[in-house]
C-alpha cells in the first residue's frame, strides 16, 4: 500500500487532528486575551475584526468598543 493510499484512508483521522490542533489553538489564544475586556467573539475567532475591515468602518468599530470597555490594562 502506497503512502498516498494511506493517508487517503487515514483522511478523517487527520481531519479530526487538524481540528483538534486549530481548537487548541483558538482555547490557548483565548485564554491568554481573557485578561482583557471586549467583545466575547474575538477571543474565539477573527469574525468581529474582519466585520469592521470589510465594513470600512473598523476606526469607528473601535472607537466603539474602546468607549464601552475602557482601556485595559494589564500588569504581569
């Protein structure tokens, strides 16, 4: 068996891997933002961030966010 029919039939197995690394990320990226006050949603995903580009308005977005959650400051 060649190792392309290998990986072929292993490929939920490696899809399932792939998402288990991406979420892993996504937690560990999160967790190290949960210090900071803001939208939920961007802790998770680049879906908040990507609405205020693409609706060319991101400086008044973040002017938004800046005035409902203040400034965050965080001393380690």
């Amino acid at each position: 068996m060649s190792i392309v029919a290998q990986l072929y039939a292993a490929r939920w197995v490696l899809v399932a891997a792939v998402f288990v690394l991406y979420c892993a990320s996504q937690y560990r990226t999160y967790k190290r933002l949960a210090a900071f006050k803001g939208p939920i949603s961007t802790g998770w995903s680049e879906i908040w961030h990507t609405r205020a580009i693409l609706g060319l308005r991101s400086h008044l977005k973040y002017k938004e966010v800046n005035d409902e959650y203040g400034k965050s400051i965080v001393i380690m």
